[in-house]
C-alpha cells in the first residue's frame, strides 16, 4: 500500500492531533484546606524565629570553673566592672561568666581588650 503525501492527509493528523489533546486533556483545580490551628501556629513560630534572629547578640565569657571560684570571680568582676551586666549560667559541668550584650563582634572585641588585661581567659561568644 503506498502512501500518498497530499496536504489533505497533514490537515487530518493534525486534526486528530489536536482532537486528541482536547479529549484528553484534564483541568487540575487543587484546593488546600488548612487548618485554623495550624496557620496560627506557624504565625507563632514565625514569631518566636524572629524574635530569636533580633536577640542573637555577641557576648563575653570571662570565667568558668566550679561554683565557689565562679561566685568569688563574678563578685571581683562586678567590681571591675560596675557599667559592664554579668550574670552566672550553668551549663554542666561548669558554671560560667557572661559580660555583655554587644549587637556587633566589632564591640565585643573592643571591651573584650579591656577584660583581658585582667581576666586573661575571657574570650568572645558569637551567636
């Protein structure tokens, strides 16, 4: 059987080419549906992350060692000190020293040169 190449046999594939996307073609329409609680939370979550990114600050460890030596040296320090908030934090097995909230580690490295004079251990925490 031989085939003939006429432009009526073109229009036909083409037309059922076309036909046949139309036919099956499909419309995807999805609908989410979340729920209440969940957009609340995520809001909260949002919230709380941004929250934390603001507080993210650069701060001085001056001390760490058991609780007799770290009590002593934070009351020394709060002396040195006076315009500089330190505050004692446990994290096991040490008590520590902090001094500070700097917004940059520019800052932070500038009192932290002041401390080392005295405190020779003392370093930089970054967030």
């Amino acid at each position: 059987m031989k085939c003939c190449k006429t432009p009526f046999n073109h229009l036909i594939v083409c037309a059922l080419s076309i036909l046949n996307t139309v036919v099956f073609a499909q419309e995807g329409k999805t609908q989410l549906s979340v729920p209440e609680k969940l957009t609340e939370l995520l809001a909260k979550k949002i919230d709380l992350d941004r929250e934390a990114s603001e507080k993210k600050q650069f701060t001085i460890q001056v001390h760490y060692g058991n609780y007799e030596s770290t009590t002593a040296i934070l009351e020394a320090f709060e002396m040195d000190y006076p315009d500089l908030a330190a505050r004692l934090v446990f994290e096991t097995p040490n008590y520590k020293i902090r001094a500070g909230y700097f917004a940059t580690e520019r800052e932070a490295l500038e009192v932290l040169a002041t401390i080392k004079r005295r405190y020779k251990a003392a370093f930089v925490l970054k967030p």
